[in-house]
C-alpha cells in the first residue's frame, strides 16, 4: 500500500466534505484501496451486495438500472465525485444498480466494515459520513425536483452548467437517459440550444 498516495486521496476527500485532523486522515488513508478498472468494465453487478463506497481519482463512472429492458442511467460520476450504491451499502442487501466505467478509471475504494469500524471510534469519521449523507441527500432531492419542475432544455442546459464532463465525455445515448429524455429529444435539444447561442 502507498501510504502517501492513500493520504492525498483521504485530503481529498475530506476537502470535499469534512476537515479531519492528521490523525484521521491517516485512519482513512488506511483504510482505502486503490483499484483500476478497465474502459467498459462493470464494478457492481446487479444482485451483488455493495461493500464500498469509491472515490473517482480518474476516470467516469455510471450507474443504472434496468426498467422494461431498458438501461437507466442514474448517475455519471468523475474526477472528485463519490460512487455509492447507497441503499445496498448501508443494509447490505443486494442491490438493483450497476456500476460501469465508461472510462478507464483509477477508484479509491472504502470498505464498508473497516468504515464502521472507524465511526465507531472516531468522532470526525462520523462527521465525515454525516457531511457525506447530507450532500448525497441534497443532490438526490435537487435530481428529482429537476425531474418534476424543469423543462428538458433546463435540465440539458444546468448539466451543461453544473457538470460539464457529464455532457463532454459521456456517450449521448447515457447522457440522454441520465437527463430523462429520448436521445431524439436530446438532439433537438442542443440543436436548439447551439441555434440560441449564435
């Protein structure tokens, strides 16, 4: 294990989230494991139980699900983001998401049991996880209110905004089902919003 490495990628985190003390970052350093997965490998199968939560160092990640026979992309997560199939995870239960790379991605992985370990006895481990559960819940509520409220040419133009790797790297046809929209619609879409921008 590289330590030092493990260390800059727990201050990452923590930056994103919670201050921890050198103490803390070290407990989280060492409890991390780097893996690398190939363009097009999947990291989660449907059925399987979840046992870490990731760091993407490098690399795009997608979520989704499968309705009708159909993929839905639930998430697209990059460079600084966290991958959690949240539900699974925490009740250790199999899931019904799938985790793919769309990218050849470099994940730092958390381990669900040397995690609880660490909240157990640690004070800043658990604010860490709550900051975390916090900021995922908030981005869950804004995903669904989107949904409800906003038009598609809102929703393609604040993901053009707020997450522009989404829409540079992505394939279409997964940006299309991530924005909730036909990949006929998404065309339209930016073809419209391409048109009002000259």
């Amino acid at each position: 294990m590289n330590l030092e490495k493990n260390k800059e990628v727990a201050r990452e985190i923590a930056r994103s989230y919670f201050t921890l003390s050198l103490d803390a970052l070290t407990m989280l350093a060492e409890i991390i494991i780097p893996m690398k997965f190939k363009r097009g490998s999947i990291v989660l199968k449907e059925g399987e139980v979840s046992d870490y939560m990731y760091y993407v160092e490098k690399g795009l990640i997608r979520q989704f699900y499968k309705k009708n026979n159909k993929e839905v992309t639930e998430h697209i997560s990059y460079e600084g983001g966290m991958v959690i199939c949240i539900e699974s995870f925490f009740q250790r239960q199999p899931t019904r998401l799938m985790v793919h790379a769309l990218e050849t991605s470099v994940l730092y992985a958390i381990p669900y049991d040397k995690l609880q370990k660490l909240t157990e006895r640690s004070y800043e481990m658990c604010q860490l996880m709550f900051k975390f559960l916090e900021r995922s819940l908030i981005l869950s509520q804004q995903k669904a209110d989107t949904l409800r409220f906003e038009t598609a040419m809102e929703r393609y133009v604040r993901t053009l905004r707020d997450h522009p790797d989404i829409i540079r790297r992505s394939p279409l046809h997964y940006v299309a089902s991530y924005l909730q929209m036909t990949p006929e619609t998404l065309s339209r879409v930016r073809a419209a919003y391409e048109a009002n921008k000259e």
